[in-house]
C-alpha cells in the first residue's frame, strides 16, 4: 500500500504555485470557502500545490435583490504552473436553473454534495469550539431541513408511520451518521489527540467520493465466487456490495469493509473453519485472539 500510494503521489497530475478564482451571475455572491488555502480577497484562493485529490467547498449566498434570470451561473478559473513548467489556465463554468417552489429546490439538490459541505463545516466547528457542540451543530441542521420540509408537505402527515423526506436526500441521514461515529468527529476518549487531527486535516482536504465512502463505507461478500481474479479485459473481479447493516451481515459470512483509508476484514463468528483456514492460516477464533494479543502489545 506504501508503493501504491508514493506512485499515485509521483504520477498524479499537480498545478504548482495557483491561484482560483470563483465567481458567480448577477444575484447572487461567494459566502465562504472551505478547505486548505490562503485567502487573498473575498473570491481568490492562493493554493500552493492542488490534485484531483483534493476538494474545496464553496457557499453562494443570495444578494439583497433576488435572481431575476431564469438560469444563473457559477464560474471557477484556475490559474497554475504543471509539473512541466507551463503556466497554464482552466475555466469551469456550471448553469443551474432558478427555481421559485422551495420543494422543488430540495427535489433537485445533491444529497452528497451536502454530507461533504456539512463534514467540512464540521471540522471548522470542532477547530474552534468543544466536540459535543460540534456534533450537536450537525444534528441540529440536519433535523431542520428535514423539518423544514415536512412542514411543506403538511397535508401529507395525515397518512399514518409514512416518513416525509425528499428523494434526493435520503442518503443524508446516514452520510452524518458516519461523519459523526469517525475518528474526527467521535466522542469519547478512545481516539488519540493526533489521531483525531489527522483525521481532521483529511476530512477538510478529502474529495467528495473518499469523505462519503467514510462515513458509508463499501461492503463486499467475499464468501461466493472466485473474487479477486483477473477477467479477459484484465480487470479484477470484484463481488457487488452489501448495505452496511448489522442485519444484511450473516453470521456465517466475511465481508471486506472499505472505508477509503482503511481495509477491514469482518469475519463472522459462524464463519467456515475450512475458509479461514485457507486464508488466515488458522480458524477465526484463534484469529481473534492473535489479533487481541496484537493491539494490547502495541497500546
């Protein structure tokens, strides 16, 4: 992993010495910015070194005259020098439609884009202010959109053990869940301090897909079929996930947890001596045990 990993930091494409800029159509402004950088002004960012594996959070505000266009936009320039020496620049430019109904704003919005905005936040908050107040900051946006929406959908409370909640959000609940159980965020005193604020830098800096991917990690049954083998195209064989959930994991089964830092082998306590046997070179009981004996050395 190591390897993989020195390679990916060598190879991976990098602007050098940049600045970003982010602005947006008449209407509307830049409200904050989140991440690692140096803020210049209100809508420049000095960023030492940047790669596809970094992400910045950016919050638009609405100006004192509401967005009068039907469609409005928002722009990101990157000015940066390649690991080449070529001073280069590239513009994104993003057109969303405006909408009047409040309900049709949370029917179109991006449930992931707002775990990653609210894990951010969340790191800017435990920076500054106790861990409990930190979490206690996430459940409470939390519980008032979704409050906010019901209060739309009032006529549908009617209908008896029906939750009211926006489709596209469904997954959010879960995504501050996890944000909340990580090493960052978790209460309680079994994380160590620098630990804790490893996790934090990496969560600022994390791109989208990794930051979901902690809080909700893949879960792959490794019990049927030969996984792990090369196909004809040369790519491995990978089984498909499982929900993350107690009750979708069998007692007789293994599953392989990927959390984006971490691998984690879920051996289950009826699990085949014979296939663990195979892999781990002894039964899972004695593996355990082995594994026990291992973090109590190193504590």
């Amino acid at each position: 992993r190591l390897a993989a990993e020195v390679r990916h930091n060598l190879h991976r494409p990098t602007a050098w010495e940049a600045v970003m800029r982010v602005r947006c159509s008449k209407g509307l402004r830049i409200s904050n910015f989140h991440g690692h950088f140096f803020n210049r002004s209100t809508d420049l960012l000095a960023l030492p070194n940047c790669d596809p594996d970094k992400a910045f959070a950016v919050q638009i505000a609405h100006e004192e005259n509401m967005v009068a266009s039907p469609v409005a936009y928002v722009q990101c320039a990157l000015l940066y020098t390649n690991s080449n020496g070529e001073r280069r620049i590239r513009v994104h430019t993003l057109s969303v439609p405006v909408v009047s109904d409040l309900s049709e704003l949370y029917n179109t919005s991006d449930g992931g884009a707002l775990g990653v905005l609210s894990g951010k936040l969340a790191v800017e908050k435990a920076l500054v202010s106790k861990l409990e107040e930190t979490r206690s900051m996430l459940i409470n946006k939390l519980a008032a959109l979704f409050k906010e929406f019901r209060l739309m959908h009032a006529g549908q409370l009617r209908q008896g053990n029906r939750l009211i909640y926006p489709g596209q959000l469904r997954y959010l609940p879960c995504w501050t869940h996890g944000l909340l159980r990580s090493a960052g965020l978790r209460g309680g005193k079994d994380v160590p301090c620098d630990e804790r604020v490893a996790a934090l830098h990496w969560m600022m800096e994390a791109p989208a897909e990794l930051l979901l991917r902690l809080a909700y990690p893949d879960v792959y049954p490794l019990m049927d079929g030969p996984w792990g083998e090369r196909d004809g195209e040369g790519r491995v064989q990978v089984p498909p996930t499982t929900p993350a959930a107690y009750p979708c994991m069998a007692e007789g089964g293994v599953y392989l947890v990927d959390a984006g830092r971490a691998l984690v082998l879920w051996v289950g306590r009826a699990a085949p001596p014979a296939w663990a046997a195979d892999v781990l070179g002894c039964e899972p009981a004695a593996a355990t045990a082995a594994t026990a004996a291992a973090q109590h050395v190193s504590s």
